[in-house]
C-alpha cells in the first residue's frame, strides 16, 4: 500500500539519493553487518540498485484469525536489537506491517537485510501473542468481523469511500523498486516490462487459500487488489510528461485520492527515482523474495537494454494483457503461461527456462545468475507458494498451514 521503499532509521527511502552508510550497513543497527555471515545468496558483479518491501500478517498462533495488533508489534519491535526505527510501518489495516530494506547494491544485501527483519519481527510479534506471516492473503476462516483500519486520515477516507473493499483488503505484497534515474527511461522500462507481467504474476503466486476456502486461484491477492478503480496492468505511456499529467489527473479529477493509491502491477515511483514492480505476492520464503527481486532487476535491465539497441517497444492490446495477467492469477505455475515474447500461452517451464535465457546477460551482469536461475528451477521443480499451500493442507490440514506459515517466515 505504502508508495515507496522506506529506509533505515531517520529516512524514509532506500533509493532517494545516495546509499545510508556503506554498502550493507544500515542506521540504528548495533553490530557490524557481516556479508559472509547474513547473505544468503552469492553475487558479484554491478547492475541498478534496488529496494524491497515485504508486507506481513498478524495471525492469531491457534486459529490463524488475523489479529489487530500492529501497532503493539511495531512498538516492541524497537526495543529488539537489530531493527532500525523506521523499518517497519503500518499498513491499512490493523492486522498488517510492512518492512523494507535500505537501498542496496547486491542481492546478498537484500537477503541479509530482509532475513533481519523477519527474525526480530517475528520475536515481537511472538511477545505480544501473534504470528507474523510472510502470506499473501488471510488463509484462515474467521468471525468475519472486520480488521480496524490504521487510524490515519488517509486510511479512514479509504474506508469510507469503499468499506467492504477495505474490510476484505488483508492482502500483501513483495514489491521490488530497480533505480532508474532519468525519468524517460524509466517510463520506457515501464512500458517494456508490461509484457513480463503475466510471467511475475505466476512465479510469485503464493495465495490460493482464502478465509478458510481454496479460492481456485494461485494469487487471489491479485484478484482482491484489481477490485481497486485503478489497478492492474498499466497503460502504455508515450513518455514521462504522458505518464505525469494522466496520474495526476486521475487525482484532479477525483478518480483517486492520491497518487499512492494507483495499485497497477508497475508503476513509476511519485517519490523516488524507481521502478515500482508490484506483481507478486507476499513471499512465504525470504530466498524467495530475493530471487524475484534479482530477476526483476534482470528483466528492467534487460529491457533498457532493448530499447538502447532499437528495439520496437511491445504494444499488444490491454485486453489480450488483462486476460494474461488473470489466467497467470488463476493457474500460477500448474499451467501454461503467456510468454513475455508474444504473449502466446506455452508450458510453465519452457517460459521460465526461455525468459531466464533471455536475460541471462543482465543476470551475469550483476552476479545473480547462478542463484537465481537455480532458485526458478526449483520453483519449477517443487512449485511455488501456491502449489506448497495446497500441498500441505491437502496432507495435514489447516493447522499444518500455520504451522508452516510460520516456520517459513523465518527460514534462512
């Protein structure tokens, strides 16, 4: 929900200017960062910085009910060593947090810090009685009495203006911000990437359960956030003054009431000279959140990359991409997917395995290759967050989904 990745303590983005302290350092931390110690994948190599914001749930520890105890959360997570003050925000509804990482350089950067955050905010929620949950929808059948909204004057007008929308809006995201200075540039990633979003819609599928029922989808988050007036696959944009005057317009004109509230799939940040993809869940797995996130930066570059050697810029219909997006929020990984090269639908893994290939040279660029196609393989081979839930409650039940929901959390 939140616009941008928020930094360490005392600032409030990752990627606003220049990176706070050295490279996988941050404010407020009380011991050295030690990149052999806390990196979790291996990476050499240059490519764009980029930010990661990661949006939890407060589940009650026996019923998996979610529990309005963000605000008691955060406030004990500052007494935790290892948590810079700012770190963690609220989110719309009282029952969510969201975490994001400074500004970094590497994907070793961006495991340390997420892994971090995940532990000591798992320990406060863990003190004040709840779960913390890395899941991208509320799994768990509830009294159906609505989560309080977090009392700001924004989020009260939300509520007024479309109450069951944001009664029912426990949803959360993994939302990857790549730098990108020059302000045409990133318009021109934005309308490049739209192609690729059916094919991140799919791999970071992670919400089939919903309230206590299988919804038939691998991402019902995505279908709960495109109820919003403005959200899912963007237009394309004719440049950055295109882009600017239709988003504020939509604020002029009472469409929205800011442009924080513009929920498509990638969108150019209103503060910070960023790529905002939006198109996967919330991650179960920390490993996880940094493999997407290093193959989104792949694909931005790619796609620059693309447009430097004269590339056409993909133009294909709204209708044919909306439908794409969907079917990737319907089967997930378990069916085809329409391919970014002609939105065509071919085999989960022949997609993958071709769009890895495809931008194998930015993946080698910044040193994620190695992990990150291997962690896609594996995606491919085990499935993904969707497949496992089904998975585990199809062979142990709901209280095995909690079970798991937790431990995945805190997986290194």
């Amino acid at each position: 929900m939140s616009d941008a990745t928020r930094g360490a303590a005392g600032r409030t983005s990752p990627l606003a200017g220049e990176l706070v302290g050295p490279p996988g350092s941050y404010i407020g931390r009380r011991e050295p960062f030690d990149p052999e110690e806390e990196a979790v994948v291996p990476s050499v190599g240059v490519g764009p910085r980029l930010g990661v914001e990661e949006e939890f749930l407060l589940l009650d520890p026996v019923s998996g009910s979610p529990l309005a105890r963000a605000e008691q959360v955060r406030r004990r997570s500052r007494l935790y060593r290892g948590l810079g003050g700012d770190e963690v925000q609220h989110e719309l509804l009282l029952a969510q947090l969201e975490t994001a990482t400074p500004v970094c350089r590497t994907l070793p950067e961006v495991g340390g810090h997420l892994l971090r955050m995940r532990h000591v905010l798992s320990e406060a929620a863990a003190a004040e009685g709840c779960v913390l949950a890395a899941c991208a929808v509320s799994p768990f059948a509830d009294d159906s009495r609505p989560v309080p909204v977090t009392d700001t004057p924004r989020y009260h007008r939300m509520h007024e203006e479309a109450p069951m929308l944001t009664d029912e809006h426990l949803v959360n995201g993994l939302h990857v911000h790549v730098e990108i200075c020059d302000e045409q540039a990133r318009v021109e990633a934005l309308n490049r990437i739209r192609p690729w979003l059916p094919l991140l819609v799919a791999l970071g599928a992670g919400s089939p359960l919903w309230r206590g029922r299988d919804s038939g989808f691998a991402s019902w988050r995505a279908l709960v956030v495109g109820r919003w007036p403005v959200s899912g696959v963007p237009p394309r944009f004719r440049d950055a003054d295109d882009y600017l005057r239709r988003t504020k317009e939509l604020v002029e004109r009472g469409l929205v009431p800011d442009i924080g509230q513009i929920y498509w799939l990638v969108r150019a940040s209103a503060r910070y000279p960023t790529l905002e993809v939006r198109a996967c869940d919330a991650q179960m797995r920390a490993d996880e959140a940094v493999a997407l996130a290093g193959l989104i930066r792949a694909v931005v570059t790619t796609v620059l990359g693309e447009a430097e050697s004269g590339l056409p810029t993909p133009d294909p219909s709204p209708e044919t991409l909306a439908a794409a997006v969907w079917h990737a929020a319907r089967h997930g990984l378990t069916g085809d997917i329409h391919d970014p090269r002609d939105l065509m639908p071919r085999p989960a893994k022949t997609v993958v395995c071709d769009s890895l290939d495809r931008v194998e040279s930015a993946l080698c660029g910044s040193g994620d290759q190695r992990y990150v196609r291997s962690a896609l393989e594996r995606l491919l081979q085990e499935g993904n967050g969707a497949v496992r839930l089904r998975r585990i409650l199809d062979e142990a039940g709901w209280p095995a989904v909690l079970s798991h929901l937790r431990d995945q959390t805190q997986a290194l």
